[in-house]
C-alpha cells in the first residue's frame, strides 16, 4: 500500500548558518581594525624608506661636495704654480703675472730719474 504524497513529510537539510555568521556590525569592526592595521604598517614603512633615503642622499651629496672641493682646490693650486701642470696643459699666472709686472714696473721705473725721488 502506498502513501499519498500529501502524506509524506519532505525534510529538507538545513545547515547551521546561524551560529558561525557575523553580524554588520561584526564585520564593520572587523574591516576598521584592518584598516588601521594596514595603515599603521604602511606608515612605518614610509617612515623606514625616508630614512633610507636621507641616509642615502647625505653621503651622496658628501662624496658630491667633496669631490667638487678637491677638484676646486687642485685647480687652484695650479693656477698659483704650486702643483706642475697636468697633460702639459700650463694654467700657471703666478708666473705670468710676475713676468708682467716685472716688465712694466721695472719699465715705468727707469723712465723715472732716481735723483729726483731722492731729493723729495
């Protein structure tokens, strides 16, 4: 004998959602505290590659400033004649200098009669 279908009883399978589920508000708080999370890892990483970076560019700009320091001095010293010329390039005016006002002092000196500056 069988049952009429209004008769039998359909069960369905039905899970247990409702215990392991979040509510809004959950998952609100849930995402806030990730965010600040993320922003606090991003700012101390900022804080890590700045300081990277001026530890970095200090030095570049000593090596930089040092370099252009010696390459000033070294240029002097040879247009004073202290260092010899470099590739045979001569910059000396010291010697120049000399050789021009020995030239025109000691010109402008003999047109000059001794006596009379001896006699003021």
């Amino acid at each position: 004998m069988t049952t009429p279908i209004r008769e039998k009883k359909l069960e369905f399978p039905f899970s247990d959602i409702g215990n392991n589920s979040y509510t809004k508000e959950e998952v609100d708080a849930l995402i806030a505290a990730a965010v600040q999370e993320a922003i606090a890892e991003a700012r101390k990483i900022d804080e890590a590659s700045m300081a990277k970076h001026n530890r970095d560019a200090t030095v570049i700009s000593m090596i930089l400033g040092f370099t252009t320091l010696a390459l000033f001095v070294d240029g002097l010293l040879r247009l004073l004649g202290i260092i010899p010329p470099f590739m045979h390039i001569d910059v000396d005016l010291l010697d120049q200098i000399v050789n021009r006002v020995e030239s025109d002092v000691i010109d402008k000196l003999k047109q000059v009669p001794i006596q009379r500056v001896f006699q003021r």
